[in-house]
C-alpha cells in the first residue's frame, strides 16, 4: 500500500472521530439540558406539595384537573395582587409619617413660677437727658428736628424748654467725642428706674422688693425681670391670686418722650411671662398693660413635646449665644447676625461680643436694619422639640382713691400727694390651677404598627407569614444554588478534560 493511500485513510478516520464526537456532544447537552429542566419541574411541585400558601398547594396538585388547577391558580393571583395592593397602599402611609397629639391634664402638689419680665413702653426718660444724650440721639428720637430745635415745646414743661433752648448745640457738638459716648451706659441711666416704678411688691403675701428683679435689656431700652435667677426656684404650693405675684407700679407718664421711637403715643407697661430659661422677647410676644387698672393675670403652664422630621418639624439644634434653643432665642440671635452683617455692629440689647453701635449708626443703621426684619419674612424660626409656655386669661378692674392710700402707709419713701391713678396699675399674677397641661406628639404609624398592616394582609389575601417566606427563600436558594453547583463542577470537568488531551 502506497504512502499516499495511508494518508488518506487516517483523514477519514480522523473526520469520522470528530463527526462521532460532536454527536456525543449534543446529545449530552441535549440530556443535561432535559435533566436540569426536569429538576427545576421537579422542584417547583416539590415547593407546591410543601407549601403553606393556601390556594398554590393547590395548583400544583398531580391528582386535580387542568380546570381545577387554573381555577386555584387564578384566585390565588387575585389574593396575591390584593396583597401587593394593600402593601403599597401601607407603604406610602407610612412614608407620609403622620403624628397625632396626645392632651394630658397633670396635677402637681407645687409648680415652678415663670419669669415675669415688666417694661416701660417709654425707653428714655425725660428729666435724665443731659446735653450730651440730646445731641447724640435727639434727632432720633423726634425731640429735636434737623436743625436742633425742638418738634414739640408745647408736650413739655417750661423749664426743661428754657433749658434745651440755652444749649449751644454748636460748641457742644465742637467738644464732642462721639467714640467716647457709652450707649448701654446712656441706655441705663435714661431707662425708667426700678425703684422708681416698683413701689409694692409681695410673693404670696411677704414683701419683695428690687433685690428680687435682674435687670435686662431689650428693644424696650431697660427692663425689669422677676425670677430670673436659676439658682432660685419660687414655688406655688396652692392656687389663687394669694399665693402669687402682686406688685403696685408707677409708669411715671410725666416722664414720657412725645413720640418714643419703639412705644409711639402709648402710655403703660409691656410685658411677657415666659420660662427662666427663655429671653424675654417683650416687643414682639409680649402683652401690655394700662394704668388706671388691677389686672389679674391668671396663668396656666403648658407643657408642649414636638417630633423631628419627618414626623413633625420641630429643630433640636444648638444656637451661639444661648445655651436652651426656644423660638425667642432663635429670633434674637437672627437679628443680631443680620444688624451686625448690616452694621457692622449690634444694639444694646443683643447678644455677642460685637461692639454696640454708636449714636448715628444706632438710629441711622441698626434700628433701620431692625425694623426692617421685623417686617419681612427673615428670622423665622421652627418650634423647639420641647417647650414651656404659659397661657393667661386676663381680668381688670378699676382702681379707686383709696389704693393711693396703700401705697402711702406702705412705702414711706412715696408722699401721697405725689401719686395720681392715672400712673399707677396693680399685676397679681398667678396660677389659675396647680395643674399642667401637655401636648405630646406622636408617631401615628409606626414601623410593628405597619409590619403587622402587612403580615395581616398577607395572612388574609396569601395565607403565608413570615416562616412561609423563608421557606420561598429556601426553595429558590436550593434551585439557585443546585444549578452553581453543577456549572462549577461542570467547568472543573471540562478543565480537566482539556488538560488530559494536552
């Protein structure tokens, strides 16, 4: 046989083999293919038969009809698709995180008593301008116009005319250091005196006097706080204006500017009863008070406990120049931040180590600036998560003669003669009840209130619970992981095959 001839038989051997081999590949594709179809059959009537779901052990019963087990099938669609309904109508409550409020009455055998905080609604007093406070405010505060004279003679006595009428406004203004003039100073001399207003004053019967009050200043110049120590804590043990605050306050109407730049025309007192720990933000949430009356203040606390987001849009956060974030706080300190970014200074009142503003940028800058903000939208500030507040009804009878004559057996330093109705007004402050309210606010949804909203549906709809799950989760784990198992081991065979032919 020759060379040639032996050559062509190994290639047709060779074609044959291959031929042979591909054959044998497909057919055990083939095969694999049909046994892994087969086990994944089988494992989904094996889940069937072992299933808790009410309805889908059904649809996979050897032994039922085509129709039967369409029918199970369907109605076990339609529970599922009730579920999922219910589910995602639970799911979007929840994710709207809606709160209610809770209302408690407590009763106490004692309560703490609030700060009182009492002002003047005239800033600067009349008899304690010097020559000095004029030039550098008296245009401001509309006693002098633009070329120093005064806007209304006529509103004040002669002799303080005679006197504004013989300064010489220019060589008072040539010696002038306007650097040197100490505004808080000014503000504090001016401001109508304690001991001038307060003319009686008793806690639940026993006298007080001015050693009890801390003065504080505000938008109101000078004012006067009753309480305001936190080392000391007054108490009331029983309802009833007997066992609170009375106090006999002269408002020294004679001492009024004719157009106070903060007051206007008012005559008597603003004030603001608020929690020790709180500024007293009298110009804005304070109430007023005028003279001629006894008014009775009737206070109830109320004790308010608010959700952060996103149940509710209360802020916990820290502020720079206090210690306890309330909404007074929060405001005051906005106001600062503005004038000084404004002004470049603050007013008297505001907190911070910035430098108070002087005469003209006191009235030409910061009071602009603050009125301003008061007017606008800025500076508003979200509720804290937990307030103090304290609730008053008010009652007011007028007073007679004979409460001059109180005053006068009293206080010996007062002269009868001196006193005029028109200039006093009596406060009792007190607590109504020894009770207090509190509003709390409360998750209305919450996460076991919407996971048993869920494993009800579930349980109504799908007959299935959680153990019902986990055993879903463990047949797709077994089919899942049986089929990585044959490929990994599958690719080790085919590995090894290739390495043995090599």
């Amino acid at each position: 046989m020759s060379e040639k001839m032996v050559r062509r038989r190994s290639s047709a051997f060779e074609v044959q083999m291959e031929t042979l081999e591909e054959n044998k590949t497909k057919e055990s594709t083939e095969s694999k293919a049909s046994k892994e179809s087969g086990s994944v059959s089988e494992g989904l009537e094996q889940f069937g038969e072992d299933t808790d779901f009410h309805g889908l052990k059904r649809v996979f019963r050897r032994d039922y009809t085509l129709l039967r087990r369409t029918f199970w099938l369907f109605f076990f669609l339609a529970g599922l698709t009730g579920f999922i309904a219910n589910t995602v109508d639970r799911l979007s409550y929840y994710l709207q995180y809606p709160h209610s409020s809770e209302l408690d009455v407590m009763y106490d055998m004692e309560l703490e008593f609030p700060a009182v905080t009492i002002c003047n609604m005239n800033s600067y007093r009349l008899s304690a301008l010097t020559d000095v406070d004029i030039l550098h405010f008296g245009e401001k505060l509309h006693i002098l116009d633009e070329n120093r004279r005064l806007i209304h003679p006529e509103y004040y006595n002669q002799s303080w005319v005679d006197w504004v009428h013989g300064i010489n406004w220019t060589e008072l203004a040539a010696n002038d250091d306007e650097e040197n003039f100490d505004v808080l100073e000014f503000i504090r001399r001016t401001g109508h005196q304690l001991e001038d207003m307060i003319l009686l004053c008793s806690w639940k019967g026993q006298h007080c006097g001015p050693e009890n009050f801390t003065s504080v200043f505000t938008h109101f110049g000078i004012c006067y706080t009753f309480n305001a120590d936190h080392s000391y804590k007054y108490v009331s043990r029983k309802a009833g204006a007997g066992n609170g605050l009375k106090l006999y306050i002269n408002i020294e109407e004679e001492e009024y500017l004719t157009s106070d730049v903060l007051a206007g025309q008012d005559a008597g007192l603003k004030m603001v009863i608020h929690a020790q720990e709180e500024p007293p933000f009298v110009k804005e949430l304070g109430f007023g008070v005028l003279p001629g009356d006894h008014h009775f203040i009737a206070i109830q606390k109320k004790y308010v406990h608010n959700l952060v987001p996103p149940w509710g849009n209360c802020y916990e956060g820290k502020l720079k120049y206090y210690s306890h974030y309330s909404v007074p706080a929060c405001r005051i300190e906005c106001e600062t931040d503005t004038i000084v970014k404004e002004c470049g200074c603050k007013l008297a009142e505001m907190p911070g180590n910035t430098s108070v503003c002087l005469g003209h940028m006191y009235m030409g800058c910061a009071y602009p600036a603050l009125e301003e903000v008061e007017h606008s939208d800025l500076c508003s500030c979200q509720n804290p998560c937990d307030m103090t507040t304290y609730r008053r009804d008010i009652s007011s009878v007028r007073l007679r003669d004979t409460t001059l004559d109180i005053i006068a057996e009293n206080n010996p330093q007062v002269k009868r003669e001196t006193l005029s109705r028109d200039n006093l007004l009596v406060l009792n402050i007190y607590y109504e009840e020894l009770c207090y309210e509190t509003i709390r606010q409360i998750k209305a949804y919450s996460i076991p209130a919407l996971l048993s909203d869920i494993g009800g549906q579930m349980g109504l709809f799908i007959g299935a619970s959680v153990l019902t799950l986990l055993h879903v989760i463990e047949a797709v784990g077994a089919v899942v992981g049986g089929k990585f198992l044959k490929t990994t081991k599958q690719g080790r065979v085919s590995t090894t095959r290739v390495q043995s032919l090599k």
